[in-house]
C-alpha cells in the first residue's frame, strides 16, 4: 500500500482516532513538525494495546510519547560521550603498544609483518591496510595535526593517525593484530581477548546509532556479550538457562561500559541515565517506568552495579 503525505492536520486526526490524549494541539503539531512524524511514532509501541491491536491505551497522551522520545535523545546524549570518551582511550592505547613495538612511521607501523601470519586472514589484513592507507590520504588533509606532521617530518605516526580513523575501522585493526599484541591491550582493560573482540563491533554499532539519532533504548545487537560476573551480582532472572537482560541489549552496553572506562567516568555516567529515567517515571501516567526499562534491558536493580568491583 503506497504510502501519501500527511498535512499536521491529518496526522493528528490519525493518532486521536488511535485513542491517543491530545491536549494541546499547537503544541503536538510543533513536535510533529520539528521531530519528525515517522521517527516520533517509533516510540508509540509501549503505549499500544498490543501489536495486532494497534490502538492506544486508555489514558496514552501524546505528551508521554515525546517524553520517551526526549529520554531517547537525552540517553543518545550521555552515551554517545562516554563512547567518544572511550574510542579516544581505545584510539590512544592501540597506538602506544604498536608505535612502541612497531616504530612510529606509516612504512614500519602499517608493515603486514606486523600483523596475524594466519593465511585465513591475509586478504583481510591486506585489505584493512589499503582501507588505513585511504582515510589517511583522505581526512589527513582536513586535520592541522597531520598536515603538520607530513609537512614538517614527511610522515604521520600512528598516535595522530588514530585521530583520522573511524573507530570501525580502529576496532577492525584490532581483529587482525598479532595475538600477544591484542593480550597487551586487552590486559590493560583488564579484560580478555575473547570479550574485547566482541564488545568493540558493539561499541561501534551504539556510536553510528547515537551519532545518527536512532531509536536506542531499546536497541538489539545482532552480537551477544557472554555473561559476566554482574549478570549473576545483580541476580538476572534466567530463561531456559540464558540472562533475560544484559546479552543483546542497553544493558548489554553498560556493562561493556563498566568494564572498560575508568570508574569515576562510569559513576558519573549512571548517574545521568538515573537521573534521566527517574524524570521520564515522573512523566508517565497510562504505563510505568518498568516497562521502559524492560525494553531496555534494565534490572529494576540496576544502579547497583555502580558499587561492583
């Protein structure tokens, strides 16, 4: 069925014959107009009857529908710096163990010598290379510190290069390292090879998504983390053997997060997302804040995971 404009009008005839609260239509036509009708009505399910019926809860307003939209936004906001914060930390201990093994010029540190010797990755190393190779070419030109680097020294060493790289391909180089070299970076986490492995590709996939202004809270990545010692701390109800929050989801996310960045960043950091879902509980009336943080794979217990070593 093809799909035909919608005046503001029509758009707001449509979702008060859904059962949906409108009190102040200057004010819904607004966001409509400012937020998008299409990326606004991806908050509407949580406030649905159910999914064959698609009208809305009695008592749903349209006010609660922005407020979860807000939440979104406001929680893009606060994750989208601490993953800035631990790209930059990623970034920067990755150039420090290969410059400091390899040498700090693009022909010693970009050498395939230095990279895995398994032949079931070769094309990807030689690939991976020629991608590092392009984007230095490429963004090198609009950064002062490369430009300055190759003007003054005929080369770039691979502690501004990092700068210039997007972390998906940063988190890819990290794939093709030699397995000592991904040991010394991953101990400096404190965490294993096997875990670092998979939580940068998930870290990255959060990145693009509150780069862009995805829908968040409630996010699935096609990755899953292995349980963890705070699945079990914070006492996650399984199903059929398996952790109901924390694998594929938010909260999945969190605990990379707690894993990886220094404590006082974390602390702070859960402590911006209780205060934002605190605020939305006190904005909702037709459904509760459970629901919401059972979407986003949320433990009701939660902000104990703070106090965890």
């Amino acid at each position: 069925m093809e799909k035909i404009f919608k005046t503001l009008d029509e758009q707001i005839t449509i979702l008060r014959n859904k059962n949906l609260i409108i009190d102040d239509v200057d004010f819904a036509k607004d966001v409509l107009l400012r937020e998008n009708y299409f990326f606004l009505n991806g908050y509407r399910y949580l406030f649905m009857k159910s999914m064959t019926d698609k009208t809305f809860v009695n008592g749903a307003s349209f006010r609660e529908i922005y407020a979860l939209f807000y939440f979104d936004r406001q929680l893009r906001n606060i994750l989208f710096k601490n993953i800035l914060i631990l790209e930059n930390n990623i970034k920067s201990i990755i150039s420090y163990e290969l410059s400091r093994k390899y040498g700090f010029k693009e022909k010693k540190y970009l050498n395939p010598a230095n990279f895995t010797r398994d032949p079931k990755k070769t094309r990807q190393v030689n690939d991976l290379l020629k991608k590092v190779k392009r984007q230095i070419s490429i963004n090198g030109r609009e950064h002062a510190a490369t430009r300055h680097y190759q003007s003054n020294y005929g080369y770039i060493p691979l502690w501004i290069v990092v700068k210039v790289l997007s972390f998906g391909i940063v988190g890819e180089l990290f794939t093709i390292l030699k397995r000592e070299d991904q040991e010394s970076i991953a101990n400096i986490f404190n965490v294993d090879v096997e875990s670092l492995l998979i939580y940068l590709p998930i870290i990255a996939n959060y990145r693009n998504l509150c780069a862009h202004e995805d829908i968040c809270y409630e996010h699935k990545t096609q990755k899953e983390i292995p349980p963890t010692k705070y699945h079990e701390a914070l006492n996650i109800t399984k199903t059929n053997g398996e952790y109901i929050y924390g694998i594929n989801d938010l909260f999945s996310l969190i605990i990379i997060l707690k894993r990886l960045l220094r404590p006082d960043d974390f602390h702070i950091m859960l402590n911006e997302i209780s205060y934002e879902i605190d605020y939305l509980a006190g904005r909702l009336k037709s459904i509760e804040i459970s629901k919401v943080l059972d979407r986003m794979g949320f433990p009701l217990n939660y902000k104990e995971i703070v106090r965890m070593d």
